[in-house]
C-alpha cells in the first residue's frame, strides 16, 4: 500500500492577518475585505457542495487544516476523517437548510424529525424555540449585534427545548457550521451559511424528486438573482 500526499504551497488561515500586513496591504481596506469574503465563499460553498450534493465530507473541520492559496483559493487538508452521509439524513439535512433558509417554523419542526432528532419542549412557544434552536445549531448568521453566541444564557434556546437523541452523523456537520460561523466572527463578515446553500439543497432535493419542476424554475430564477448581486450582504 501507498500512501500518496500532493504538497499545497498555501498560508495557513490563522496567519492570514499577518500575511496581509506583510504584503502591504491594509487591513481594514477593500482589498484585505474582498480577500476575507473569497475565502469564507470558497470554503462555505466547499462545504455545501459535499454535504448536500455528494453526502461524502471532510470531518475534521478546524483552523489548522486549511490553507488559503493564491487568489484567496482555499485547500483543504487532512482527509483521514470523513463522513458519508446516508441519502436520508442527507436529504433530510437539505430540508432542513431550506427551512432555515426561508424562516419557515413548520418547516424546521419538520425538518427536525425527518432527521431523527428528538425534542422535548419546556416552553410554550416549541415551534418558535425548535426554529431558534435550529438557527443556533445549523446556521452561521448571529443576530443584530451579538458577537459571540451564548448557548448556556438564561434565554437560551437549548434550555427551553431538551434535545433527547441527535444522530451520531449529524455532529460533524454541527462541528463543520461553528467551523464556518467562529472564521466569520474572525473575518469580521456575518452571514447565514443556510442562505448560501439554498441552491445547492434545493438542487439536492430536485434530483431526489422532492422539489417539482415549477420550485426548479422559481430555484433558477433565484439562482441567477444570487450570482448578480454581491455574495455577501
């Protein structure tokens, strides 16, 4: 047997500040923003191509495994830790990105038990509380002025519904999302991954024959919205 490595000639993310002010460039200029905003497309876009279209993933998502290249291309290393997802929860988890995605409350309660994750909910409000908690777990966006998410405050959506069972696939998606969401924070770009995936799960749930032809010509149409105006809002 024979192990075969390819070396990537890249600056490891977590130097990325330095390598900008080592090039001269400002960093709190247009240039070092645009670069910021290439690099956490390229890796969300990565990221949701594997998990939603192919169901096969890089399951070990931190800092130290990515590279930033030339062009702000982004490598990815280290696939001794994968994922396969089986077509159900893969399905199931383009649902859910969905749900998200429009802010549809049934639709995530929904998308929720299609993936088996249980819930018990100790307030009066579930589907409000199960959307919030879905957010929190499966989305990047923060809300209006919060920097950092508190998941154990007081008003805290994990302590308003109890998560019973949560399959075991699932947690290297949970980790890939606070992967993407903590870069973010760093880069200083707030965005919601789910939004960015919405073509992608809807593409995925076409081809599975959940989405009908007329949600594939609205899908289109936004497509073509998406790649004109600026990826980042």
């Amino acid at each position: 047997r024979v192990l075969m490595m390819e070396y990537i000639d890249g600056v490891p993310i977590l130097n990325l500040g330095d390598e900008i002010k080592n090039r001269g460039i400002n960093p709190d200029g247009k240039m070092a923003a645009a670069a910021k905003q290439n690099i956490l497309k390229g890796l969300t876009l990565a990221y949701g191509q594997m998990i939603l279209k192919s169901g096969f993933f890089h399951a070990d998502p931190h800092p130290g495994n990515i590279l930033i290249c030339n062009g702000s291309q982004v490598a990815l290393l280290d696939y001794g830790q994968v994922k396969d997802l089986p077509n159900t929860l893969r399905l199931g988890y383009a649902n859910l990105v969905l749900a998200i995605a429009d802010n549809d409350h049934a639709r995530a309660s929904e998308g929720f038990r299609e993936l088996g994750i249980d819930t018990v909910s100790l307030c009066s409000d579930e589907q409000a509380e199960l959307f919030k908690l879905s957010q929190v777990m499966f989305d990047t966006k923060l809300p209006p002025g919060v920097k950092v998410l508190q998941p154990f405050s007081e008003d805290s959506s994990i302590k308003k519904v109890a998560v019973q069972t949560f399959p075991e696939e699932l947690f290297s998606i949970l980790r890939t999302v606070q992967l993407l969401r903590g870069l973010s924070v760093g880069l200083g770009i707030n965005y919601s991954c789910a939004e960015q995936w919405r073509p992608i799960a809807e593409e995925a749930l076409y081809l599975a024959g959940r989405l009908k032809a007329e949600d594939m010509k609205t899908r289109e149409r936004r497509k073509r919205g998406f790649l004109r105006r600026v990826f980042w809002r």
